[in-house]
C-alpha cells in the first residue's frame, strides 16, 4: 500500500478538504504573489500521499484584454 501511495494509485480522500487547503495557500500569499486571489483564473490542484508534506505551487501570468 505504501508503494501505492507514493505512485500516486492511491489518492487521499480525507482530511484536509483540498479547497481548504486551496483557499489557505491562495490567501496566503496574497499582497505577495497577486494583488488578490480573484486574479487566478485557472487552477490544477490535487493531494497525494507523500514522506515529504509540502505545497508546491507554479506561478504564471496569464495575459488578458485587460493589460
């Protein structure tokens, strides 16, 4: 199961709901990353099992009508 996990076969569905978790981070680094969190306009999000916790997050500018 363990190998499993760290595949990413098995995913987890418990605790933290990963919108929560989504809505931290974005807030988070608001004022810092963007100047607030309705910028984002896309987002892929997933949680895997892993030994190392962590968020990774890629950044990118999206160039829209309004620049």
């Amino acid at each position: 199961m363990r190998a499993a996990k760290a595949a990413g076969d098995v995913l987890p569905v418990v605790k933290p709901d990963i919108d929560n978790v989504f809505k931290a981070v974005t807030d988070a680094v608001k004022g810092i990353a963007w100047v607030d969190d309705n910028q984002i306009c896309v987002a892929v999000i997933s949680k895997r099992y892993s030994d190392t916790p962590r968020i990774e997050m890629k950044i990118e500018e999206i160039k829209t009508n309004e620049h």
